[in-house]
C-alpha cells in the first residue's frame, strides 16, 4: 500500500500569470501541455495475456492497490500468492476468487520469519515465482518534534525491511526464471514531505536498495523497478499512525477524488509488462519531482503550503 501525495501548483497560486519570471512561466505552461498529453496516453490501459500462468506474489493484498492487483491478475489468468495481517480480508478475498489459482497466507512483513513462509509457501505451492511486487506498507502523519522514535522505527520496518525480506527470499526463484522485481513507492520517496518524515525515509531507502538492485541484476535477465503513483484512494491514509503509533482513523484527503487503486494496478502491470525501469504516475507527480530537481526552493515553498494553514500540519 502506499500514500501518495502531489501539490497542485496552480491551486497554490503559482500559476504562469502570477509568476514574473517568464522562464519560470514558461516552464509551468510547457508542464502544463504535457499534462494533456499524458492524459490522452494514458486514458486507457488494455491488460493483455502476458501474465496468463506467471506466478505473481504480492504483499498487501487485502486491500487497496494490493486487491486491485490481485483481481486483475487473477482475470488475467495469473497465479498469484498474497499476504496481509487481516485474516477475515484474506478469506473474503479467497471467496471472491474462489477456485481459481489464489494462495494466501497471513504475514507482518515487518517480520522475517513470516516473510520467508509467505515466499517458502508459494514456491511450495506454485513451484516458483515469476513476479515479486512489494506493495505492503504503511504510513504516518506526524511532526517529528511531537512523534515518537518507535513510529518512524515501525514505518521503516514495513516498508523498507519488508521489501528487503521478500526480495532476498524471492531472489533465487526470481534470477531462476529471470522475471520481475517491483517496488510500489511513492512521490515521498523524491521528494520529503512534511509530516511524513518517516514514511519519506522509508520510500527513499526502497528505491535506492531497487536502483542498486537493478544495476546488479542487469546481465541476469531480471528486471527491477520502482513505481510511484499519485494520488490513489485506499485506506492507508485512515490507518496512518500517529505521534504516538496509533492510527489516525481519518483520512485529510478527499479519497473520492483520487485515482482508484484499479487504476493505479493498472498502470503497474502495463509497467511491468513492458519491463520498464520507473514509472511516476499522474501529471501532478511528474510536476513534483520535476521542480524538486530543477528547482528546489520553489518546490520547498508548495509543499509547505499545501500541507501548513495557520503553521499547523493540516494534510
């Protein structure tokens, strides 16, 4: 699961005929053109019989961007294996797809040992993996000076320590049958929002380990990647730990506003399928990471406002 966040510059009143500096304008309307044309693209994605019999486990499977995932493969003709900590969402899961090719098992990611029989399992019961995405996570939405070090501590362990499980355990089976290493990240892991300190570290450490990874594996036939939606509706806003470890049990988001989570699986499965490197989804996420790195000051200022009203953390 991921938490995804973008800032609208022209919401924040940046747009090009407020801004005096006409290269600067100029850049805001050329990344505007190339919004409508990402949108036109991207409007419609055709999963294609490329996944029909590969063996695809993906954590976090019980909800959000994990579940849509795993019903599309499962249309597609997919094995799929998945894991989550909620054994009633597991079983719910098992019923919808019931007797079709569906192995799951209930894991923390966070733990090792649980990791391993979440991989163990599936080689067991499938004879292998083709495809390993690492999409279980979780988030938080605190200040560091009021937070807890335990809470960023938990965060990582998710996030970062789960991918890092399951890819070293997937990894003989994955170079074996030279399939696909994923990592579902987020804009937080280019660009450090605030309140999200730990959920931000979390992100930069997986695609970093991924971007390793990859230069690794280049001569082996694996292909890694990293992919980073924008905004996509789920439940891990409503379940984003606070200062204390506890989870918020509210979302400061508009979910029904964002990109659903079948669309998001969407575009990671046309991703893979065409073994890309990265992928950053949403024009708005483009236009994050691009001003992050052309120009960070500028992108310093967005962020604080789209996340501070009154000096308060508000989103």
């Amino acid at each position: 699961m991921v938490e995804q966040y973008t800032f609208n510059v022209w919401a924040l009143g940046s747009s090009p005929s407020r801004i005096t500096n006409p290269r600067l304008s100029g850049v805001f309307y050329l990344l505007n053109l190339c919004g409508a044309v990402y949108s036109l693209y991207f409007c419609n994605i055709m999963i294609t019989d490329f996944f029909k019999n590969k063996v695809v486990a993906i954590t976090g499977g019980s909800d959000g961007i994990g579940k849509a995932l795993v019903d599309i493969l499962i249309s597609s003709g997919a094995k799929v294996a998945t894991c989550g900590r909620n054994q009633d969402k597991l079983y719910d899961l098992q019923l919808l797809h019931s007797g079709r090719p569906l192995h799951t098992i209930v894991a923390d990611v966070s733990n090792y040992n649980d990791c391993k029989n979440f991989i163990d399992t599936t080689i067991q019961v499938f004879g292998g993996i083709d495809i390993l995405i690492n999409n279980a996570g979780i988030s938080m939405r605190a200040l560091l000076k009021d937070l807890d070090v335990e809470v960023i501590q938990k965060v990582m362990d998710v996030n970062f320590n789960g991918t890092l499980f399951c890819t070293k355990l997937a990894l003989d089976s994955i170079i074996e049958r030279k399939g696909t290493i994923v990592g579902v990240s987020s804009i937080a892991g280019y660009r450090g929002l605030p309140g999200r300190s730990g959920y931000s570290a979390s992100k930069y450490a997986m695609n970093g380990f991924l971007e390793a990874l990859r230069t690794e594996m280049l001569d082996s036939g694996v292909n890694v990647m990293w992919v980073c939606p924008g905004f996509t509706s789920s439940n891990i806003r409503n379940a984003a730990l606070n200062k204390t470890g506890q989870s918020h049990g509210e979302s400061p988001m508009a979910e029904d506003k964002l990109m659903s989570s079948e669309k998001c699986a969407e575009h990671i499965l046309k991703a893979v399928e065409k073994r890309k490197r990265t992928i950053i989804l949403t024009f708005k996420g483009k236009q994050t990471v691009f001003l992050n790195r052309f120009f960070p000051s500028l992108a310093d200022k967005l962020v604080k406002k789209f996340f501070f009203k009154n000096g308060k953390l508000e989103k």
